[in-house]
C-alpha cells in the first residue's frame, strides 16, 4: 500500500513537472519558433531595415501573423559571433545581418528575423544570454 502512494506521488511530480515544461516553451519568449512573439512587436519590426540593403527586416503580417521577426535567445561566443536559437536549434548569425544593439527596443531579449527556410535577415542581440 506503501509503494503505490509513493509511485502515485512520483507520477503525480512528473506530470506537474512536464506540464510546467510544456508551458514554458509555448511562453513564446525562448523558443524562436516561426511568427511567436511577432505580433507583440510587429510595430517595431516593421521599422528595421537589413544592413547589407536597406529592405525591410519585417515581411509586414500581423494579425494573420506569419511574421519573421520574433524574440528570440542568444549569446556571443568567445569568438566573437553570435548564435541564436532559430526554431528550435542553434544556428550561428552571419556578421552581415547584425545589427546595431543600441536599435534594440528592450535591450534584454534578443531578436531575429528569419524566413521558414532559415534565412537570417537581421538580428538584434540582447543582454538575455543562453
């Protein structure tokens, strides 16, 4: 009788502890998934514009989403390039498409925009680290 309370309590404890997980990566914050987080500050990114040719970072949806500017995670390595977490995985950014921290609306969160097939348009580091 013992044994089946403890293992309705571990079962119990793993299950809140998924649920808890799970929440934290819809939170749309960390995860850098396609369109989540782009409304918040789609305003914003539609103001961005690619260092290399001065279009848009932003394709400009919103309430249909879409968007590929999201917040996203990052950290400069020791080598002095950025790596952001790009739908799921971690990518390294090209030199080309940084740019400038001090545009960075929040200054803590990083922010990427990127297409579904994984082009980076323009990032924005951010003091939120890995």
């Amino acid at each position: 009788m013992r044994k089946n309370r403890r293992m309705i309590a571990l079962l119990a404890a793993l299950g809140f502890a998924g649920a808890a997980v799970g929440a934290w990566a819809q939170d749309g914050h960390h995860d850098s998934h396609h369109g989540v987080g782009h409304v918040e500050n789609h305003d914003w990114y539609r103001g961005l514009k690619q260092p290399f040719s001065g279009a848009s970072c932003c394709n400009v949806s919103k309430d249909g989403v879409e968007g590929d500017c999201r917040p996203t995670r990052a950290y400069l390595g020791d080598d002095g390039q950025w790596r952001a977490l790009l739908d799921g995985r971690w990518v390294p950014v090209p030199p080309r498409v940084v740019l400038d921290s001090r545009l960075n609306k929040d200054a803590i969160r990083s922010h990427i925009c990127a297409g579904k097939s994984g082009i980076i348009y323009c990032f924005i580091g951010g003091g939120d680290g890995a």
